[in-house]
C-alpha cells in the first residue's frame, strides 16, 4: 500500500511539472534588427525565428551580425526554423549588390521543436583573434592549414556540444574549431 502511494504521488508531481521552453517562435517580420529584404526572405522560406529564454535586450543568440564573406562586407547569420520540415537551417546573409541574398551553411538535421525543453541552434560572431585563440587552444596541429583570417566567422552551437565555426574562404565555407 505505501508504494503505491509514493507511485500515486509521483505520478501527480510529473503530471504538475511546470512547461518551461528554452525558446519561444516568432515570425522574422518582429526582427527589426534585420533588414527588410532578410526578413522577407526568412518569411518567404517559412522560417520562424527562436526567441531564446534570457536573450535581453541586443543579446540575441538566434541572429548576428558580422563580416562573414570580407572584412569590409557586412552580413547577418540567422537560426531559422522551419515546423514543416522540423528542422534547423543556419542561413548567412549577404547584400549583393543592393539585394539580401540568403544561403545555408549549416542544414539541421534534427527537430528542436522551440516549444518543447530541448536544446536549440545560436549563433555568433567569431572573430578572427576568437578563432585563433581557440586553433591555437584545441587544435594547434592545424594552426598551419588555417585560412587567411582577416574576416568573422559565423559560430554555432548546438545544445551543449562543441560549437563549430564556419568560415567562408576561396569560395566556399569551410569548418573550424570553436569553443568547447
């Protein structure tokens, strides 16, 4: 009789548990931190944006802005939902000449599901002295096949993994070690 009352008691307490989402989804029209035509491209890709719980102010972990293609270019990385594929697509977005262009660096291959407790994608800036730090800290066999670093890289975390940091040179985004 006691063990089922712990059992009875258990099975209440889980039934109670208060729902506590590490984001919250919102359409890319709310981001004014964004320019228009990256907006509209997020809208027009069906993504919604996570609002992450504690992001304050200028402090938010689902866009950033940064020099991702040059050291004079100016670009914005976004986490972008998208609940009919339920996945996870990091895009870097670049203004050529006059127009948002938008490409995935990093496709999700996993369902965040912002309104549920589980881990979500961030991103960041990764600066050139950041991704040195962290070559010269992790992985400094690979210090000689780095890229010339003379721009940002997008870093993205996932949950509580290694971050990895994608850099764009020659042409193409290559992968680089980021903070453990």
């Amino acid at each position: 009789m006691r063990g089922l009352l712990v059992l009875s008691l258990f099975a209440i307490s889980a039934l109670g548990q208060v729902y506590n989402p590490v984001a919250k989804e919102r359409g890319p029209e709310s981001i004014l931190g964004l320019p228009e035509g990256v907006r509209r491209d997020l809208a027009f890709r069906k993504c919604v944006v996570p609002k992450y719980v504690g992001d304050v102010g200028t402090n938010d972990q689902a866009y950033t802005k940064g020099h991702f293609r040059s050291a004079t270019s100016v670009g914005y990385a976004v986490v972008c939902y998208i609940a009919a594929r339920k996945i996870q697509d990091i895009l870097v977005y670049s203004n050529t000449e006059g127009a948002w262009s938008g490409e995935v660096i990093d496709q999700g291959a996993f369902d965040p599901s912002p309104h549920a407790d589980k881990c979500e994608a961030t991103v960041g800036v990764a600066t050139s002295k950041y991704i040195l730090d962290h070559a010269l800290a992790y992985a400094p066999d690979e210090l000689k096949s780095l890229p010339r670093l003379d721009h940002d890289g997008v870093e993205v975390g996932i949950c509580e993994k290694a971050s990895i940091i994608h850099y764009f040179s020659k042409g193409k985004w290559v992968f680089l070690q980021g903070a453990d």
